[in-house]
C-alpha cells in the first residue's frame, strides 16, 4: 500500500498534526487507513518558540515520557506508527550525534519509522532495525532564501515516498531543487537523479561511522556552535514589570538557546570540546563540511 500526501490533505476530519489547544491536543494523532492497513501519525518538534503546555496552544514540544505513552497508545490500534519530527541543526548536511541517538530511540520505543526535517539543507537517511530513519528532507518550497545562489543547499530537497506492506515499510527517495525564481519544484530524473542519489548516499554513510560523525560534529561546533554561544545574555532589563517587546524578543532568543535540544547541544558540546583541548582538531575537519555543502548538480 503506498499512503499519497493527497489521501492525508483531502481528508477533513483534522485541522492539525502536532499542534492545538494544549499539550494533550497536540500530541493527538493522525489516524489513516487504506487498503485496510492503518497508520498513526504523531508530530513532534524540538522544544523552541510556541511549545504547547497544560494551559496554553502550540506545537507538541519533544517530551520523551508523554511521547513513548502516545506512541503504546497508538500500536493498540495501528499497524504503523510514524513519527515526524522538526528538529535539528539548520544548514548542517550531517546529523549530530545527539540527533542520530534520539531518532535511534524512538524506533526503539516501538514506532515504525521517523521522517524528519528543519534543517533547511538535505541530510541522509538510514535503516536502522529495518525501518527508515529520514535525518532531513531539506527545503521544499521556502521563499525566504530567495538571496540565496542558485547551487545553495537551499534550493535543494527530497520527497520520501513510503510503502507499506503487512511486515514492512519500503522507502523511494525523490530528489528536487527548486528554481531560480522560486515558482516551480523541478524533479531531478535520469543522471542528475543518481548525482543527487550518490550525494544521498554519502551523507548516509556518515552516520554509520561514529567516528567521522563526531569529527564533522565537532567541526559544525566550531562554524555554528562559537556564534550560538556569543549569543548567550542576561540583562538585569529582564527584571522588569513592564517590559516591552524588544526586551521580551531578546529574552525569548536567550530561552531558546537552552529550551530547543538542537541549540543546547550545540553550547555544551562546543564548551566540553574546549575544555578537552580538542578545538584545534575541529578547525581542521571544517572545510570538510564545507565540502558536503557543494551540491552536485
């Protein structure tokens, strides 16, 4: 049975995955059957701006507890369990470890596979136990880039596309750019298709090789993890009564840096690397992630 996105959007018994009026609405799943095959869908995101709780509407923030009870929940009466999953580090090709050990853990908890995505640049994939782990599909259509050149990792994305039997899920990857003027998704086919397969491939392989995972790890930390951490501010304006929205934007931007787990990591990794005396060892694997940022086609 293969589920097409129509099958989901043209239903009209949901107006939301993963987010609504609390906690507990959010984290409510999308059932789906067809061909009497039936599949739980359950959204979740890193724990950023707009995070749902008891009281208060948003997004269904990553709670390992709440989550590992939807999801028993949801194999009672599914065949399937999907998780799909915002979070990560934006314009890095290569999963951190952190990342790759939640997404491990959650096929663990028993769902059937994660599809992930944020970091608005392509990431890699894997089977792990059998079921498909999508690190991040990138971009699909996000106008806002619009300064971005034309061979940025930006432009570039891929659609998963999933087929389920009754034992297993079997995945097609379908890679795409979107065009210079930001109107059209044009579909990679014949050689440039297996460019973008083979760079697929190349980022995949990293993340079965811990050791090159940490390494490049450690090189993100110096490219994004110095500026995320000369970002962190306290100001006694904080303390105010009365404070206004440029005080309120700048304290929202220091909780996020300790609330969203992609963030966080990121700090302590990057402090725990400087404390180990390892920072020249990172500088080093930098322009191997550069690299893995050039686009083959």
């Amino acid at each position: 049975m293969v589920l097409d996105t129509l099958d989901i959007l043209k239903k009209n018994d949901i107006d939301y995955i993963g987010g609504g009026r609390n906690i507990e609405e959010a984290y409510q799943a999308y059932y789906a059957i067809k061909n009497g095959i039936s599949i739980s869908f359950l959204a979740v995101c890193e724990n950023e701006f707009g995070i749902a709780d008891e009281q208060t509407a948003g997004a269904a923030g990553f709670s390992p507890r709440r989550l590992y009870n939807r999801i028993q929940e949801e194999k009672q009466k599914a065949n399937f369990v999907i998780i799909i999953f915002h979070g990560g580090n934006e314009r890095n090709p290569v999963p951190s470890p952190q990342t790759v050990d939640r997404y491990r853990m959650l096929i663990d908890m028993g769902v059937d596979g994660v599809i992930a995505g944020h970091t608005h640049c392509i990431q890699g994939y894997e089977m792990y136990k059998s079921k498909p782990i999508i690190y991040s599909m990138g971009n699909f259509y996000f106008v806002s880039g619009a300064s971005q050149p034309d061979n940025s990792p930006w432009r570039y994305g891929y659609l998963t596309k999933l087929e389920f039997s009754s034992q297993n899920i079997e995945i097609e990857l379908i890679p795409y750019k979107m065009t210079e003027d930001y109107l059209l998704i044009h579909v990679f086919k014949g050689n440039d298709k297996l460019k973008m397969l083979d760079y697929m491939e190349k980022l995949s392989e990293i993340i079965q090789n811990p050791d090159k995972l940490n390494r490049l790890h450690a090189a993100w930390l110096v490219i994004s993890g110095i500026p995320y951490s000369k970002s962190i501010q306290y100001s006694d304006e904080f303390e105010n009564d009365n404070i206004d929205v440029r005080v309120l934007q700048r304290i929202a931007a220091s909780k996020n840096l300790f609330s969203c787990e992609a963030h966080t990591e990121l700090i302590r990794s990057l402090l725990t690397l400087e404390l180990n005396g390892k920072l020249k060892d990172a500088h080093e694997a930098v322009n191997d992630i550069f690299q893995l940022q050039k686009m083959p086609v």
